[in-house]
C-alpha cells in the first residue's frame, strides 16, 4: 500500500507522532539523567531522529531534529533548565548534534522514499503484467475485462465496473467516477470507479485503461478485417451460387424442359428416339444434382460448424461405396491391392472428394479414367488419372483454389470441385497434388497418412 | 394367396404423388395418398395398406413424429423419404422404427426394389427363409454353408456370424451397432473397425471383385445391407 497518502501518516499527524517520539525520549532521559551523562542522553535523541526520519519525509525530521535539540539544551546541558550553554565545547556539540540529526534524518527518510518508491515501481509493474497477463489469457473482452476490474477492486479498494459502448453505465452513475478506454483513434468503453483514488493510483488505472483501450481497438479491427473477408468470400459464394443457378442449373434444365416436351411429339415415339431422350433426361437430372451438390458440399465445408468424424475405414471400401454412388454407364477401372491397411478418415468426406475426381476426369474426357490404391510405409494415396488433353502448365498451380475455372473448359462445373476435395484432404492432414501424364492425360492424386489402426479382437475359433 | 401391393404414399408434394402413381401403378402397385400427415394418419389406419412411403417434409408434422406414431399401433413396413443425406438422422430413422429410406433425388428402379425387399421382408417374418440365394451367391443358415461363384466358402464363425446376421434382413439396411453388440457384445459398440475388418474379409471369400461389391453393399455411417 502507498503508505504517502494513508490517512495513519499523513500531514500533521507526522508532526504529531515525532512530537511524542521526542517528548518520550526527554522523559526517558530525564529520569535515568542521574546515572547517564548528558552526552549519552544526545545519542537517544539522535537515535529517536533516525527513527523520525525512516518513517516521514524531511519536515517532520527537522521538526525532530530542532526540537530535540532545544530540549537537549534545555534540560539537559548544563547549565540545565536554561537555553545557555556554559562550556563552549558543549555549545559546538549541541550544533554538531543538530547538524548531524538533520543530515542523517534527511538521508534515513530520503533512502526510505527511494526503497518506497521502487517498491511502488515494482508493485506498478506487477500489476500492470497481471493485467496484460489477464488480456492475453481471455480472448473475449467481456472476460478480461470482468477480470481486471476484480483486479484493480483489489488493488485500489472499491467498486470497479467496465462498460463497453453498446453497454449501459451501472446504476446511480454520478457516484462513479469515469475513464475513458481509449485506443488510438477510438474509445471503446468506460470505466467506472467508486471509491478512494490517490494521484499514484490515478495515474496507474489511467494506463491501464489506456493498454485496455489498444487492446480492445485490436481486436474490434482484427474482427473488422475478419468479417470483411468473411463477408467478401460469402460475397463471391453468393456470386457463384447465382451464376450457377442462372447459367448451371438453367442449362440442364433446359434440356429437361425440351426432352419432356420432345416426349408429347408424335414424332418421338420411335423406341430409339424415346431411348437418346431418356438418356438426355437422366443426363440434365445428374448434372443438376452434381451441381446443387457441389454448392452444398462447399458451404458444409466453409461454415465452422464442420466437424469431421475420423474413423478407421477400409480403403477399398471407400472405392466401391464411391464408384457404387457414382454409377458412371462409363467405364472406370479401379486398381485396389487385396491388403490393404486401415486408414483413419472421414468417410463420407473421402467419398466426397474421390467423387469429385472421377467426376472431374470423366468431365473433362471421353477416354477411360482409372482409379489406383497405393499404399506405402506411411501413406496411402489414391491415384485417379484419365486419358484426356491434360491441363496446360501454367493453370495447374491454380487448379485446386475455390471458384477457380480453367480457361477453355467445358461448363457444368461450378469451379469448386477441386477446390472441396482440396478442403477435405486438408482436414486430414494429406495432400492432393495434380500432374499431366507422360503420355497424355493427367493424375490427381490424394496422400493420406497412415496412422496405427487400434487392435482386432482375436478370433481363434475357426469353423 | 393375399397380393400385398396398397401402398400409401404420404407426401405433400403433388408432382410426386403423381410420379409415383404413373411408376407404382405401372408396376402393378395399388395407390393411396395423403398429402398431410394428418390425412396420412388416418388412411393408415382405415385402408389397411401394406406398406406406407413416407416423406419427411410434411407440413403440418415432422415426418419422424409420424413415423413414432405409427409406430405406436403398427408394424407396417415404413420407407422413408428424405433429402437429408446426413448419417445421424438416417440411424435415426432406422431407430424410430423406419423399414428402409430412400434420400432424394432417388431414381424409381431404386425406390421400386426398395418397396419389393421391405413388402418381402414382411411376407417372410413368420418363417425367415433358411436359404438366402442371389446371383452366385448361396447361404444355407441351416447348414451354415456358403457358396460363392459356384464354389464352397469357408467361413470362420464370426465371419459367418456377420454374414448370418444380414441374410436374415435381406436387401435392408443392418445397422453397425447392431452388428457390433450383437457379435462382440456391448462394450463393442464404438470398435467399427472391427466390423469393417471383417466385412472386408468377407468380401475377399464372397465377392468376385472385393473393390466393386455386388452383395455386401455399405451404407456408409449406418451398416450394411446384403443383396
């Protein structure tokens, strides 16, 4: 506690208190002035300054030092009970005396502001390290804020209570006194305390609502900033959502709307003709679904709401549930070693992006499309490669970035495709990487890593 | 012999009632509708059908709630239709007493084998069938033989076990926890890799291609079905 501004030592209670320290030592003396000289009695008096002087600042020390002194002379220097001194020698010990008390009390009480002070430095610089300490630890201002105000109700003895703008101030505000919590440009709360302040302690709660404010500024701008991504990326999504549904879903609608229409012609009732508009309508239907997928899949991904269910699944069974849902009339060779490791995944997430694949490769060529298993020491990778044109160079680094279309593709695709198993292989911690073949066509291939399956219950009894 | 074919479709969405009356009548199936749960509700209890499709998005209920309460007085087969492609509520489903679902957009050969296994399934719970037989595939439960391809398979007993377990729901859905508590016990509940270690065995002795099963289908999060 700052010791300068309680009540126990301040003003002319510090008089006061060297006032009696003195006047006991004279009565002290006074009685033992028999058996002690009154030279000894001078060092008690000295001493009783020192003591003046480790308590109190340099006005009560020399209240101590002349009022001793006159007491010393009066009633112990002989001649006793005059101000006259008779032997010089004693006269130069009595100036001697107060010059000494003066000097050391002055010293005694200034050594002790400067122990005093670097002790408030310290408790300072404590408290304001708790302080950042509390900010660092809690992200949500609500938080450290409830925190610090505990804190300085600690420290300063009071009510504290912080209130950010959009809050309201505590009943019967008046009582309170106000700080603003201030950043560089802004101010983002107040503070409000009810009770004793000292300057010290001002001035401390000043910069802490000062370090409070740039806090707090921070992360309202980070928190800015994010939203403003956030909001620029929904923007796009939103952009591509509409363009898909005006233009992608619209396409194969179209067809839909024709091919039905075609089937009400008389002219159509030939069973080849009703067997191309049959495979015509199941062709729009399944590009619309890939479609309305894609953007659902995508906004599954983005939201934060994604938990991914890891489990320890069979490769090879993920490629038959795959090529299973996918049930391409087109053929897909898949190339999956007998043994093969468990792997921890999520598998509707994998199913997902080796869908996107094949469906990528099937897209983009008429040619056969295969899909391979390799599993190595550490990591399982699913080839899918196709026999296609292959993708020029200078696209191939951007391939897999949302929203991003090769130039001079066919439509039907949204552009997040790859970008959606790009997602999903990241959440597994794998990669997905993409090359054109030596010969022709291109590779895509996903890298899981291999973790160790947990154990199989034994089975001895075989039949 | 009683020809089981009223179906009630309950489905507030008129262009499907009417799809599935051009397809289930084509098929020979005679069909009731409903367009509320409500309205659904009460032909279940008056016109006897024999089995009932039941979409999940109705308008005046949750389709869940209505199948609960079906459940309350029945055992009609129950498939269900939904567009919620999400695992959980698919065990759900199965958990609150659903037969079989099928997740739009569903394509009619699909739906239509679906409503065969669920109305089979029903003709055969008195007596299940000692011998499942389809495609080169043959169990004998009886005997507990199995012949793939033309040839015998051995099997090891939780092998057969698990294979047993799907024969006697043929064509649906056997859920994972089932499987799992019913062959390792309770505590084996949460331990799916021990189910997917072992239909993958299974595969390797039954299926001419383990990669591209064409008998023991996976329903990803929710079991496996047999075909």
């Amino acid at each position: 506690m700052n010791t300068e501004e309680s009540p126990f030592f301040s003003g002319a209670v510090r008089y006061w208190w060297s006032f009696c320290l003195i006047t006991g030592i004279s009565v002290v003396g006074f009685a033992l002035s028999d058996t002690l000289g009154y030279r000894t009695i001078g060092f008690l008096f000295l001493t009783g300054v020192f003591a003046v002087g480790s308590f109190n600042t340099v006005g009560p020390v020399l209240f101590a030092a002349g009022l001793s002194a006159l007491v010393w002379n009066f009633v112990f220097i002989p001649p006793r009970f005059t101000f006259a001194i008779s032997a010089t020698e004693d006269l130069l010990l009595c100036v001697g005396y107060f010059l000494a008390a003066v000097v050391t009390g002055a010293l005694t009480s200034r050594s002790r502001q400067h122990e005093q002070r670097a002790r408030e430095r310290e408790e300072r610089a404590q408290f304001l390290y708790e302080i950042l300490k509390d900010i660092l630890e809690f992200s949500r201002p609500k938080d450290f804020l409830s925190r610090i105000a505990i804190r300085i109700e600690e420290h300063c003895g009071g009510e504290c209570v912080f209130v950010l703008n959009d809050e309201n101030p505590p009943a019967r505000s008046a009582e309170y006194q106000v700080f603003g919590v201030r950043g560089r440009k802004e101010q983002t709360a107040r503070m409000f305390f009810k009770g004793w302040l000292g300057a010290d302690q001002r001035e401390l709660l000043e910069l802490v609502c000062q370090q409070i404010g740039l806090t707090l500024e921070r992360t309202h701008l980070e928190r800015r900033l994010r939203d403003t991504e956030r909001l620029e990326e929904s923007e796009r999504l939103h952009q591509t959502l509409f363009n898909s549904v005006s233009h992608e879903l619209r396409t194969p609608l179209t067809a839909l709307m024709g091919f039905a229409s075609a089937l009400e012609d008389e002219s159509a009732s030939s069973p080849e003709f009703r067997s191309k508009i049959t495979a015509g309508l199941q062709d729009a239907a399944g590009r619309m679904n890939r479609v309305i997928g894609n953007l659902l899949d995508m906004s599954r991904l983005s939201s934060n709401a994604m938990v991914l269910k890891k489990e320890w699944h069979d490769p090879s069974d993920l490629i038959g549930v795959t090529l299973n849902a996918l049930n391409s009339p087109r053929q897909i060779t898949a190339r999956v070693p007998a043994e093969l490791p468990l792997v921890e995944m999520d598998f509707r997430l994998m199913e997902i992006a080796l869908a996107n694949l094949l469906v990528n490769a099937l897209n983009y060529s008429d040619a056969p499309v295969e899909i391979e298993v390799l599993a190595g020491d550490a990591s399982l990778r699913f080839a899918v490669r196709d026999e296609g044109t292959g993708i020029s160079e200078k696209y191939l680094a951007r391939i897999f970035e949302k929203f991003y279309r090769v130039p001079g593709t066919p439509t039907g695709g949204t552009g997040l495709g790859l970008s959606i198993v790009k997602n999903i292989v990241d959440l597994h911690r794998g990669e997905v990487s993409v090359a054109n073949r030596p010969r022709r066509g291109a590779e895509f291939v996903i890298t899981l890593p291999l973790g160790q399956p947990p154990a199989l219950p034994e089975e001895n009894d075989r039949e | 012999m009683i020809v089981n074919n009223r179906i009630l479709v309950i489905d507030d969405e008129a262009s499907i009632r009417l799809l599935l009356k051009i397809n289930l009548e084509a098929r020979g199936y005679e069909m009731i509708e409903a367009g509320t749960a409500k309205a659904g509700l009460e032909l279940a209890a008056t016109v006897h059908p024999h089995l009932i499709l039941l979409d999940l998005g109705l308008p005046d209920a949750k389709g869940l709630d209505v199948l609960k309460e079906l459940r309350l007085w029945t055992q009609i087969p129950v498939l269900v239709l939904t567009v919620e492609d999400a695992e959980h509520s698919k065990v759900e489903l199965l958990d609150a007493g659903a037969d079989d679902y099928v997740i739009k957009p569903f394509g009619l050969p699909e739906l239509a084998a679906r409503i065969k296994v669920a109305l089979r399934h029903r003709a055969q719970d008195a007596g299940a069938d000692a011998v499942f037989e389809s495609g080169d595939l043959r169990i004998d439960l009886a005997k507990r033989e199995v012949r793939a391809q033309g040839q015998a398979v051995k099997l090891t007993h939780t092998e057969f076990e698990l294979l047993r377990r799907l024969a006697l729901s043929p064509g649906r859905v056997v859920s994972q926890e089932f499987l799992l508590k019913d062959i390792w016990g309770k505590h084996a509940a949460d331990n799916g890799h021990y189910l997917r270690i072992f239909i993958g065995h299974l595969r390797k002795k039954i299926e001419a291609d383990p990669s591209k099963p064409k008998h023991i289908m996976t329903e990803p999060g929710v079991g496996y079905r047999l075909l």
